[in-house]
C-alpha cells in the first residue's frame, strides 16, 4: 500500500512538470465522496477503488498547479534560483503536505486536495519561528488582543475618509507605514486608481496653489470614492510586500478559515460573514497560526494585487494587521529578517505595550528589518556593526526621539523621493505630508548643507552622535572642498573630536568663496509651505465636544491638521538677536538693513519633530495640538 503511495506521487509530480500540461480531471462533486470518511461503520467503496479516486484528485491539483504556474513563469523567472526547481518542490510540498492517507481518511482531506493550487500551509517549525519572532516567549494575551483586533479600514468619518483607523494600541506602525503608500497614490498618482481621478487631480493643484488660512480642510479628499481608495490600499500593501521581497516576490498570508465567498470587495453582508467566522478565534501560540495560516506567492505585481483585491474583506476584518505584518515577514524570509537585526533574541512587537518595533516599521518603509534610522553601517570593529538604511526610499521617518538626542535620524529617511514621513513618538506612530513635492527641494544653502551633513555623517562613528575625529575631520573638509583659516581649523581640532554645532557655526561664519555659507543679507533660505498630520488613532475630537450640547459624548474619530510651516534664514545666534548690518558698496556708511524675525511659534511634540527636517522651523495651525500620541 505504501510503494502504491509513492507511485501516486510520482504520478502526480510528473504530469505536472509536463512541457504540455494535460486536460485537469474532476472528481465528482463534495456530496457524493462526503461518506468516504464517516467515522463509524465500513467504507461503501472498496479500497481500490478508493485509492484511484485520491489518484485522480492528486492528478488534477498538480495539473491545476502547473497550468497556473505557467501563466506567470515569466515574472518568476527574475527569483533566485531556478523557477522550475521551486515550483517542483513547492508542488511537492504541497502534495505531500495534503496526503493520501489524509485525503482517504475524510471528506476534508479531497477538499484539501481540490484547494492545493490556491493556498499553502506552514510547517509547524516556521509557524512556531514566525510566532517566537513577533512576539516572544511571553506576550501577553493583552498584547495578542491587540494585534488580534486591528484591521486595515478606512475612516468612515468624511473629513478623513482619506485615513485608515486605529482602535487598538500597538499595530499603528503596520498602519501607519500602510497608510504612507496610500497617500503616495492618492497624492501623486490618482490617475492609476481609475475613474473619478479627475476631481482629485483638480483638488491637489488647487490646494497646491493655496496659500490660505492654517485649518484642517477636508476638500483635497472630498471627491474619493471607495473604489479609488481600495485600489490605493491593494497598490501600497502590494509594493510595500515587493519591498520586503527585494521586488522580487511578494507573500500574501490569508486565513484557511474562510469561504471563497468572502473574495472580493468588501460588503456589509461579506463583513458579517467573515465576523461570524472569526468568533472565537484566538492567536496564542505557533501552533495556533500553523492551524488556520495559508499562503501563497506571487511574483509579478499583477498578480499580487489581484490576490490582495480578492482578499481585501479579510485584511479589513479584526485580523488584518496581523496578516499584513505576517505577509510582510514572509516575503522578507523569515532568516533573511533576524540576518537584518542587530539583536535577533528580542521580539518585533515590544514588552510591556505590545508596540510596533522600529525594526517593523523599517521593513515596511525599506524592505529590511534593521533596528536604526542611521545611513548606511556603523562598525563596532571584531567583525560587529550596527545596520542602518542602505538607499534611497519612497516614503521617510521622522521621530521625537531625535529631537531628544536619543537617535539620529539619516538622510534617507529624512530626503524620501515623496514629502510623506511615517513620524515616531515613544508611543505611537502618525503621519506627516505635504501635497506640493517642492517643499523637498533644496536652495543654495540647504542643498550645501545637506552635502556638508552627508560628508560628516559618513565620518560619524557614534551613531549620530554628532561627533568625529580629528582625522574623518580633515577627510570632510577635503570632500567638500572647504578652507578653514589655520586660526579656526585649530580651534575645532583643539578638543581632539569636532562637535557639529560648533563646525556648523564656523560654517555660517565663513565666506561662501572658502566654501563657508554665510548670506550678507540674512535672508537666503527662507521658506513656506503646508503640512498636514494625520492622527489614525480614534479619540475624541476635543473642537467637537466643545461644540456637543447638553454634554454628550465626543465623537471618537481621527484628526487630520493643517500646519503653516515658516523655515527662517539660516540665522547665526547674534543675528537672530539683533538687527544686521551690512556695509554698502557704494559708499562708506553702514546701512541698516532690517530683517524680519520669525512669526511666534505655536509649540507641540510634532514641532520637534518637524524640526529635525527642517531648523527652526516655526508652525501655526487652527484649532487643537496636532497630537502624535
């Protein structure tokens, strides 16, 4: 019985490997085989004549199988390794995981024969590493509820319909790193979403060219329908698993649990069908997420997002965060993720609060689970070094933690191609963005600035500390081609170690002609333009309960805010206490050349943050304190 096993096997795996992939047989609809496996009483079918019906399932899923691999060898001819070679043992894998003896023993198992094409099952081993990996040895079931009732919805509220909304605190860094891409599409490429894109188009070029009152409009995101920002959410959950996936593959984790007749766009009916399902489901261990997880793999982006539409109900159910999080780290590999980590021992998802971890939200925005914000590599000598971010990325971060010197924050994550920045606070991740692109772009002085950074902080050994020797001093200043007089470059190197504050004020100090940027007029630099923040987290709107009568409840819902940013000249500490005076050329009095100083500042934790992009930048805004907690 055993060699007849194998033999079916074989069979099976060698007519999918076929140049010509035969006609799928179909085995007789569910009702008929449903007694195959009853548990009392004998079989009504001889076991021969059982062992031909598991045959031809085990033909007609690995036919099934091939003629679906087939359609996208293309793509998957850019992964590692030789794509025949993996479809065999992923077809392997699968027949083998599924079973004959399985299959003979219950109805169950010809469904699972008849569904091999669509989904895989996880090895007990991977399950149990992926579960040790998010969330440790001892989570809590408080932690687990959290990532366990969180899913990937938009704000139903119309002033941020454009948001996706929290309810549970710790996945807001899966939210927000999402939420980053879906304003890159709706933003910057609304033509792709399909119809309706013209009004938005419309709206983005007039709120561009507005330079009216600090408040929190809704108009820019009025026009969206619910098909466009489903197509932005399928679009970014599906670059960003590419990203994870060196843009290569892309894993999508879904649940074994639920009917195919959940597929689809959401719907009310979809939505009750899949809560009804989930009742009683809990994650509390590897074992648990080997039961109920399925995958599978796509290597073309097509693919992907038709995959990703058909499963958006389940991504908006309680689970979707996690399953997001899971495709996230599959599509990464598992190995290659803890390769990315400084300390692969601790979890993802951090001790007491359940949060997000840094190394989470770096592997959505980047494609890798490092543990800094860094540029580049520091190294610790002995063979050891701390990874920070390799290259250039579509979406930045920014963190109240910088403005606290507990981190530096690099070029990369603070220049992303598009002004959208996931922003940290000890507790919780937000949103900050802007919807004119220009407000990246650099003028004379911060374009020299940021050549000058970039030079001392790859000199930089601390970890953006601020700090380096005397001799990655000299290899700065001959990069960027700055002369110090001998008085001042003595001065600097009298310590042993040259501080940035201080080389940062001989810089302003110093003829642009010796490679200095000192500006005769005070004035060079100056900049306006608009940010808006949003908040997913669901609280009470503060403006709202003031307007409630006879004191109802606020209204939970997530903020979006408009700030008016100032970026003032690049002062020196005397100019900004008096006025400048500058000689004329045309005659040999003084004249006094007034300078405006910055307008009064509102102040918030975001401020702080704002201000490790751009130095001394003053905000104004309407209404509450942005809030990133």
């Amino acid at each position: 019985m055993a060699d007849q096993e194998e033999e079916d096997l074989r069979m099976a795996l060698r007519m999918s490997m076929q140049s010509e992939s035969p006609e799928p047989k179909r085995s007789k609809p569910r009702e008929s085989v449903g007694a195959v496996g009853g548990p009392a009483g004998p079989p009504e079918e001889s076991p021969e004549a059982k062992n031909r019906k598991v045959q031809r399932e085990l033909m007609a899923a690995a036919a099934e199988r091939r003629m679906m691999a087939a359609r996208s060898a293309a793509a998957a001819s850019t992964a590692v390794g030789s794509p025949k070679a993996e479809k065999s043992v992923a077809v392997t894998k699968e027949v083998k995981g599924v079973g004959v003896a399985n299959a003979a023993q219950s109805s169950s198992g010809v469904c699972k024969v008849k569904n091999v094409n669509l989904r895989k099952e996880i090895s007990a081993a991977v399950a149990n590493q992926l579960f040790s990996m998010v969330f440790g040895s001892e989570v809590t079931k408080d932690i687990l509820a959290q990532w366990s009732n969180q899913g990937i919805r938009f704000s139903p509220d119309p002033d941020t319909s454009m948001g996706l909304v929290q309810h549970e605190g710790g996945p807001c860094g899966v939210l927000a790193a999402i939420q980053a891409f879906v304003l890159k599409y709706l933003l910057f490429f609304p033509e792709e979403l399909g119809q309706g894109t013209t009004n938005v188009l419309q709206n983005v070029a007039s709120m561009r060219s507005s330079e009216s009152a600090c408040v929190a409009s809704d108009a820019l995101f009025a026009s969206l329908s619910e098909d466009m920002k489903s197509r932005a959410l399928v679009r970014s959950m599906s670059e960003i698993l590419f990203l994870c996936g060196s843009n290569r593959r892309a894993t999508v984790a879904t649940l074994s649990i639920l009917d195919h007749k959940v597929e689809g766009p959401g719907d009310s009916s979809k939505d009750e069908v899949i809560a009804k399902a989930l009742e009683g489901l809990s994650i509390e261990s590897g074992c648990d997420l080997q039961k109920i997880l399925r995958i599978d793999t796509h290597f073309s982006q097509a693919s992907a997002c038709q995959r990703l539409e058909a499963m958006i109900p389940i991504f908006q159910s309680r689970m979707g965060a996690m399953l997001f999080l899971i495709s996230a780290l599959l599509s990464r590999g598992l190995d290659n993720v803890q390769a990315d980590r400084d300390d692969p021992t601790q979890s993802l998802v951090t001790a007491p609060f359940g949060h997000a971890s840094q190394e989470i939200v770096n592997l959505l925005l980047c494609g890798q689970a490092v543990a800094n914000v860094f540029d580049g590599k520091i190294d610790l000598g002995g063979g050891m070094s701390l990874k920070g971010i390799s290259g250039n990325v579509e979406v930045g971060f920014l963190t109240l933690l910088e403005s606290l010197n507990f981190c530096k924050v690099g070029q990369y994550l603070k220049h992303p191609k598009w002004p959208i920045w996931v922003v940290g606070s000890e507790s919780h991740y937000t949103v900050l963005f802007a919807i004119d692109p220009s407000v990246q772009d650099e003028n004379e002085l911060e374009g020299r600035e940021t050549q000058i950074r970039r030079a001392f902080d790859a000199q930089d050994q601390s970890g953006g500390g601020g700090f380096i020797s005397v001799e990655g001093f000299h290899q700065v200043l001959k990069e960027t081609s700055i002369n110090l007089p001998p008085e001042k470059l003595q001065h600097l190197c009298s310590s042993g170690f040259i501080v940035w504050s201080e080389f940062w004020q001989v810089l302003l100090d110093l003829d642009k002609g010796l490679g200095g940027l000192k500006d005769p007029t005070g004035l060079m630099g100056k900049k306006v333009f608009n940010l808006y923040h949003f908040n997913g987290i669901a609280k009470s709107d503060l403006n709202g309960s003031q307007a409630n009568p006879g004191g109802e409840t606020p209204i939970q819902r997530p903020r979006l805010t408009k700030l008016r940013v100032l970026v003032p000249p690049k002062w020196t500490p005397e100019e900004f206490m008096a006025d400048v005076k500058l000689p004329s050329d045309s005659s040999s009095k003084d004249t006094v050349v007034e300078v405006a100083k910055p307008e009064p500042s509102q102040h918030a934790p975001l401020v702080d943050c704002i201000r490790t992009r751009w130095p001394r930048a003053t905000c104004n805004w309407v209404g509450d304190p942005p809030s990133i907690v």
